[in-house]
C-alpha cells in the first residue's frame, strides 16, 4: 500500500469545476466478502478526500469508508462483508477537492447474493478475502451496521453521517464544534473531517519509517471552517510528541516512533481550549486520511 503525503492547506477563495465521479454502479455483491467499490476521480491531482457512504434498507444513518489512490486517477475502497441474511444495501460516492468543493453521485442499490454465479449480467464488486478496515459510523448508532459482519473492522470512529452531523451542529443551543481538519479540507456539512498522515521513509506501509500528521483545528459552522483555534494540543499514542497548534490554528507532528505493520492501530488525540478531548483511532495502513475526530465545545 503506497503511503499517502499529507495534504497542503488551501483556501477557498477561488471556483473552479468539482472533481468528476465516473462509477458504474454495483448491482451485485457476495456475502462473507469485503465488497471492493473502484471509481474514477478526475482531475485526480484535485482530490483531497473520497470516501463510499452505504446504508442499509431501514437505517437512519450512513457510514463510511474512506477511499485511496490505487493508481490516479483511480480510487478505491473496501466495505466491511456483508451477511447471508441481507438482502441488499444502498451506497454513494463523495469527494472534497482541494477549494473545499463536494460532490456526489446518486445513491445506489446492491443486492446480496449467496454466490458469485447469481450476479451474472450484473456489474459485481470484487469480492476481497482478507482486509482491514476503517469504518466511520453515525454519531448514536451501532459501531458495525446491522447485516454486516465486524470481521476485518479495525476500528471504529464517529460522526460519517453528513446530514445528522449537521443538524447536531445547528441545534447545540450556543455551543459550537470544533474540528480537527487534515490539510485543511473540512467534510461536507462542516461536522466532520479528515486527518492527513504520512511517513519518512518506509516500505509502503511496512515496518520502516515514522508517522507524521498535518492539519488544522477550526470552529465549524454550516458554511465550512470557521475560526482558527490556538494552543490545541495534538499528539498520538505511538510516543509522547505533541505539539500545539498556532494562530491560524495549523499543526504538524512528527512522532518519533517507527512506522507499525497496517493492521496494529494507534490513536489521534487533540485537546482544545474550552473543548472536551476528543480522538480517534486509525491503523497506520490506512494512513488515517478518514478518521474523523469532533470536539464538543460547550
């Protein structure tokens, strides 16, 4: 797995065209599979972050995986397997660009077979037979959605669901949110965000190297960032290192501890003035480019 550099800030002063989403949608997955979804983003240099939203038929909330190069301008993610028992499951893409930019595609549905040979006509996702994956689940909800299997999760983190993230938001009675936003790109609804992780050196995601991450910690507001916060601390649990953000409220941390093997987990701390600490857990093969972390700000 290539390791993914972290991301320079940008502003969102300038408009250009969002990214274009070029997927054929999946008709067909096989249970007790990691269902492997593949598309297009273009230009791919003006990516910041993609991830796969996917719900099943009667939940209230959508989670999410976080999607990667596997070679521009393709982008790819895995979902967790799906069960015998169910029946089918609804998802769509999002990406961020670089000026802050989202879009979409429609939603789309999936049916769930028992075998490959029942998907035939069908645009089928890969089955995967072995993977580690870092799911993001609605604020309230279970950690793994209901008909899919925990088998593979690595961990678990909080707040996918732009729509009940948002509202959250609004109806706070005053408070407001604080964000830990990697490279600065701050996900749709201005209630969740992506932490941008890489490493010196290394072996595409072995043993080798040490972790570093970058990003910004805002105020977020149902426009986008807000104002910066200054003198958060952020900091892992691979070593002591932490560092504070500035008055922009930018940060960088260069841990001293070596890279670990993709399926070992670490944890993302910040902690602001005025916050409760929040953090978040990722594995270092998932560079965490989709943990999201919120800070309740009372």
């Amino acid at each position: 797995m290539t390791a993914m550099g972290a991301l320079a800030i940008t502003a969102a002063a300038s408009k250009g065209e969002p990214v274009e989403i070029i997927h054929p949608p999946v008709q067909c997955a096989v249970a007790g599979q990691f269902p492997r979804l593949e598309a297009r983003l273009e230009p791919a240099g003006d990516v910041a972050t993609a991830r796969i939203l996917f719900q099943t038929t009667d939940a209230k909330g959508w989670y999410a995986v976080a999607m990667k190069a596997s070679g521009p301008p393709a982008f790819a993610a895995v979902l967790p397997k799906p069960k015998k028992a169910l029946k089918q499951y609804r998802y769509y893409i999002e990406a961020t660009d670089t000026r802050l930019q989202t879009t979409r595609t429609a939603e789309y549905v999936t049916a769930v077979v028992g075998s490959k040979v029942e998907c035939e006509g069908k645009v089928i996702a890969p089955g995967v037979g072995a993977a580690s994956v870092l799911l993001q689940a609605p604020a309230g909800a279970p950690a793994i959605p209901a008909g899919f299997s925990p088998a593979g999760v690595a961990g678990v983190t909080t707040g996918a669901s732009a729509g009940a993230a948002t509202t959250a938001a609004a109806t706070a009675g005053g408070s407001h949110t604080a964000l830990l936003v990697g490279g600065g790109i701050l996900a749709a609804g201005g209630a969740a965000a992506a932490v941008v992780a890489s490493h010196s050196g290394g072996d595409n995601g072995g043993a080798k190297g040490s972790v570093s991450l970058e990003g910004r910690v805002v105020q977020a507001t149902n426009a986008g960032p807000g104002a910066a916060i200054a003198g958060a601390t952020v900091g892992t649990s691979l070593d002591s290192n932490t560092t504070v953000t500035d008055s922009a409220g930018h940060f960088f941390l260069q841990t001293g501890a070596p890279a670990v093997h993709g399926t070992d987990l670490y944890t993302v701390t910040v902690t602001a003035p005025g916050c409760r600490p929040g953090g978040g857990t990722a594995n270092w093969g998932d560079n965490p480019t989709g943990l999201v972390i919120q800070l309740n700000c009372p």
